[in-house]
C-alpha cells in the first residue's frame, strides 16, 4: 500500500483537485484507491460520493480525527491519497506524515500563496524523515499561467527550495466543474483535455519514483 499526502498551509489552493485527480487516475488503472478525507470542509468525500457508481469508484474514509483512520483502511488497498485540513501545518500532521509515501504540496503563483508555503515547508523540514531526505516533498504550481511574468517569476523564486516543482498545471475552470462531478480530467478521452492531461505527467512520473 502506498500513501500520498496532500497538503499545504493555505486554503483554495487547490488541494482537493490534486488529490482527487490523483485518486482517479490511480482508480482508473483497476488500482484499489482509498480518499482519506482530513478536511473538516468534506470535498473530497462528496467528490467520491459522486463517483460512487462509476467502475473506477474511490472509497472516501473520513480521517478529519486523524487517530483512528489507518484502523478502517481496507487490507487489500493498493494507493491511499490523504486530502489534509487546510491551514495545518507539519505538527498537525504527524499521523499523516508517519504514514506518507509522498509528500505534494500545491500551491498558486503569488506573492501570497509562496510566503504561506514558505512558513509551512518550515515546519515540514524539521520532520525527521523530509529532513533526511527519506519522505520526498514535491510542490506543485496550480492555476499557472506559463507565458505570464507571474507564473515565471514564481518559478524563479521556487528554483532556489530545497523541494522541486513537480508540474505545473494551468488555469482553468475545467477543474470546478469536475470536481462537482465526481469526474476528473482522466475520464476524458477528447483532444480538448489532452493537453491538461500532460500537466500531470511530471508529477505521475515523480510519484512513480517515490
């Protein structure tokens, strides 16, 4: 079983749209796939809710108490992704992180949203296992927008971190609406989505290596 932590010290970054995506696209490949739910707000749950009658279904686990969900996780599950509370930071997480394969911290280009992750890798780099370089920490830049001064200014900033940009996956509303669904961007076979789709290759190959 493998495990991948989602999480980040601010909300609307887009939290839930990684893990969720992650969740499908690991259901989608016949993968016994759980959605460990840790956000009092319940996205990701009703998201799978409204998988629930779709062959590539996800199990949401309510873990929002944080001490007894590895308890109720099924013995044959083959990914868990862990959608955390926002605003918490590595203190908050300590059962998350003892059970973590993989760390993806998203976060959006601006000024804002860095100074956030930047209090909260802080707190992550005391943790023994990321300060060993033994749990990997991936971040990944949501709602970019490659050609803007933005999106590359932020770039430049995140190059010095110790943790690497996983992928960079653009702007869109495409994700809103998937969400409210239960779908994800790999449901989809069209032309349309097939470049959004190639967003998230680098961060599938980083987690393969995990």
């Amino acid at each position: 079983m493998k495990t991948i932590l989602v999480a980040g010290s601010k909300g609307g970054v887009g939290k839930t749209t990684v893990a969720t995506h992650l969740a499908a696209h690991s259901a989608l490949r016949g993968r016994r796939t759980v959605l460990a739910d840790a956000d009092p707000q319940g996205s990701a749950t009703r998201w799978a809710e409204r998988r629930a009658a779709l062959d590539s279904a996800v199990l949401p686990l309510d873990a929002s108490g944080r001490r007894a969900w590895q308890s109720r996780l099924p013995p044959d599950a083959d990914l868990v992704v862990v959608d955390a509370p926002a605003g918490a930071l590595a203190a908050d997480l300590g059962g998350f992180l003892d059970q973590a394969d993989a760390v993806v911290v998203p976060l959006q280009p601006s000024a804002l949203d860095i100074e956030a992750t930047v209090a909260f890798l802080n707190t992550l780099a005391k943790v023994p296992r990321v300060h060993a370089r033994k749990l990997p920490v991936g971040l990944v830049l949501n709602r970019a927008k490659p050609w803007t001064n933005t999106s590359q200014q932020a770039l430049q900033m995140l190059e010095g971190w110790p943790y690497p940009v996983v992928a960079q996956l653009r702007d869109t509303q495409a994700y809103v609406v998937l969400v409210g669904l239960g779908r994800s961007l790999f449901d989809y076979h069209s032309a349309q989505v097939r470049d959004h789709q190639a967003d998230w290759e680098p961060l599938l190959q980083w987690l393969g290596q995990a």
